[in-house]
C-alpha cells in the first residue's frame, strides 16, 4: 500500500495585519463590519500592529480538521497517509490520526530548505503523491514535486483571493497558488462555489465536499424551556463576523427576547480580542456572553447550545463547524456566504441571512425563539443531511478516488488501472 505525503498548515502571516480586503460586502450604514474595526484600530494608540516579520499563531481550524480526518479515514481505502508541518502549532498536538508525522518547520518565512528534506523523505519512503493545504505550502510541496518527480495534489478550502482581511496577503496567497498549481496534478475544491472559483483561475478542478463523523446527537429542546443558547465555534477573527453576532445579539435584547451567546473558540490576536469585547461591553452584553475558549469536547459544548451561529462575511468554503452542527442535529443560522447553502438549505436543516446584517440576523434567530420556525424538523433535518452528503467516510472516499486518478491516469470515478493504490504525504 503506497505512500501520501501532504502539506497542510503553512499558516504564515507574512504581512502587517493592517491591510483590509474589500471582499465583505457592504452594510446598510454604507461601510462594512470590517471597516469599522479598521478605523477602531487607527484611533486606537494602545496596541503596537505587528510587523511584517510576525508569522502569526499556527491553529487548528477547518483545513486542519480535514487533513486529520482524511488521515483517520484514507486506510479505509488503500491509502497510507503521513504528515510533514512546516511550522509549529497546535497539529501536532490537536490531532487523531495516528499517521507518521515529520518535522519539517521553517526557521523563517523564505526559509527553502525543508524543500530539500522532504525530498528526501519523499525518496527515501516512497511516497507518491505530495497533497498540500495552502497557497504557501503549495510553494513548498511544488518544489518537492519538481525535485522528485511525484505528482502534487493541492485542496483549495477558500478563495485566496478573499480569504483574509488582508490585502496585500491575499494578493500574495494568491499569486503563490496560481504559480505552484501549474504543477499540480489535481485540485480539489470543498464545496462548489470554490469549484468555480478555481475554474475561473484557468485550471480544472475536483470537487470534493467536506464531511465530519456523526457526533453525539445535541438532546431534545425542551419546549418548557424558556432561554435560548445561541452558540459559535471559531477562530474567532474579523471574517467570521462576530461583531455582527454581537449587534444582533443586543438587537434580540433589547426586543425582550431570553437569549444569551456561548462563544467558543480562540482569538487570532490579542487585538482582535480586545476589540470584540470593548465592542461587548459598549452594546451591554457583558452579562450575555460566556467566552469559553478554545475547547477539546466539542460534543460538550454543542450540548449546551441552542441554535449553532455562523455570521461569517465571506471566505467560508463549506465550514466544518457548520457541517459539525448538522451532525450533532443542532439547527443552524448563518450567513449565505460561499459554500454554506450547499449544505444548509434555507427552511429544512437551518435559517440563512445575508451577511453583514445584523437586524436579518436578529430576525432569523427570533423565529425560532418565538417558535415561527420548528427546532425539531431543522434539527432532524440537519441529521439526514449530514448522514446523506458529509460524512467524513465519503469524503474520504472521493479523495481517494481523485488519488487513484492521478496514478492511474484513469477518470476519478474509476479505480486505479493497475487496482494498486499508493502512500500519501501531507504537509502540515
């Protein structure tokens, strides 16, 4: 059974965190939630930005959450997955597979000379296929494809051209994919929005959806049960659009309504979380919001929740959280961003709203409260759907079927030519 090597967290901010995109789209005030973060943080003198040196934490988010998966599940089809992180962070630590992990960190942001051990690597083990995560890891995973002559797979799980709230790093990200996937053998997309963003840069494209285990189904709402839990898993930063949660959080407050925020999840900077909770203490809601932080149990956490929250602006591919609260049969509110109604449905596994508003938000949540909306349907809704389309064996699955294509030049549908199939590198 051959080897598969790939690349998945090259989470390198090379650039200030100053920079704004102009993806989100526009508020009804005519400015967006993200510019008035921006001009909090030019009046704000008590926070140094760091500099373009700073590379910025290593998490475990969505696109890491994939690659473990598909490292618990590709031996269910042939495939002998193994990881190599070019940074340090919290994989190593967070994951379940129990795949080989090689340490391959880079000492700075241009620091090349991983390329050459994983090569080695590559050789020495006999991994056939290089699979990497991101546009800067697929930098690195291209020149170990050209160094060794084993085809590169890359996984698009957003569009780099509107995945952060930083400009000049998007157009960076950008570039790097667009040069690195001249090599790739493949492209996989999560979901078919990014598909066709993909398309649209020029090259063919995979589609693979998502999936997660089915977890521990949330209990019953009890329909005595007067407050409302109102829940949000993130890395929280300025896309996922928590100052809107917030806004809409207060709005839903003011009318009446018993609902509270249970927020779980770590802040991309100490800044950004300095600014979500003066916004917090400004609109009241100090008594509202429970910050959980980052957290192991998430079965726990979804048990405690009411309604799953994702305000996202943009940039969102096919989110694991929401995919992780379908699962568990927890009914979903979220923006109508990328990928996100490819798998909640609008009135049958959740609510979708535009993003960017707070008022539509609020509204979409009160119908459940006031009981406009049926919690059971959506939530057996929510199960059917998961169980039906995104499931991590699936995913797995249809990876695998796009690996067995790129050794044996046969369509993806089909099996490999020779019913051989091959070790995989990732690159974490």
């Amino acid at each position: 059974m051959p080897p598969i090597i790939g690349v998945s967290y090259l989470l390198l901010g090379w650039f200030s965190r100053a920079h704004i995109a102009h993806c989100p789209p526009v508020s009804p005030h005519g400015t967006t939630t993200l510019d008035r973060y921006a001009a909090r943080r030019r009046g704000n003198t008590g926070h140094k930005h760091r500099g373009g040196h700073d590379p910025g934490p290593a998490h475990y988010a969505g696109a890491e959450r994939v690659q473990d998966l598909l490292g618990q599940q590709l031996g269910n089809f042939g495939y002998r997955p193994a990881f190599a992180y070019l940074k340090h962070g919290q994989f190593a630590e967070m994951r379940k597979s129990a795949a080989p992990l090689y340490d391959a960190a880079m000492k700075s942001h241009f620091d090349i000379s991983p390329v050459k051990r994983l090569a080695n690597i590559v050789r020495t083990e006999g991994y056939r296929i290089v699979h990497t995560h991101t546009a800067r890891s697929a930098v690195v995973g291209c020149l170990v494809s050209w160094r060794t002559g084993v085809p590169m797979v890359h996984h698009v799980h957003s569009p780099t051209t509107c995945d952060t709230t930083h400009r000049l790093r998007n157009w960076m990200n950008c570039l790097a994919e667009r040069l690195a996937l001249r090599r790739a053998k493949a492209v996989i997309a999560v979901s078919e929005a990014v598909g066709r963003y993909v398309r649209e840069q020029g090259f063919g494209v995979h589609v693979v959806p998502n999936g997660v285990p089915r977890r521990s189904a949330v209990p019953p709402r009890d329909p005595a049960k007067r407050d409302w839990t109102l829940g949000m898993i993130a890395l929280f930063r300025p896309r996922k659009g928590l100052e809107v949660l917030l806004e809409a959080l207060a709005e839903l407050r003011n009318r009446g309504l018993p609902v509270r925020l249970r927020a779980v999840g770590s802040f991309e900077t100490p800044e950004y979380e300095a600014h979500i909770k003066r916004l917090a203490s400004q609109l009241l809601l100090d008594s509202a919001v429970d910050w959980v932080g980052f957290a192991r149990d998430i079965d726990r956490e979804m048990a405690r929740m009411d309604l799953f929250v994702l305000p996202s602006l943009f940039g969102e591919g096919l989110p694991m959280v929401v995919l992780e609260a379908m699962s568990a049969g927890l009914p979903v509110v979220a923006s109508a961003v990328s990928g996100v109604p490819e798998a909640i449905r609008d009135g049958v596994e959740g609510l979708l709203v535009e993003p960017s508003r707070p008022a539509a938000l609020a509204d979409a949540i009160a119908r459940f409260v006031t009981g406009d909306v049926s919690w059971q349907a959506l939530s057996s809704g929510a199960l059917l759907r998961h169980a039906e389309c995104f499931s991590d064996e699936r995913m797995a699955s249809e990876v695998a079927r796009v690996y067995d294509w790129v050794l044996g030049g046969s369509s993806p549908s089909a099996g490999p030519a020779d019913g051989t199939r091959s070790p995989i590198l990732a690159m974490a």
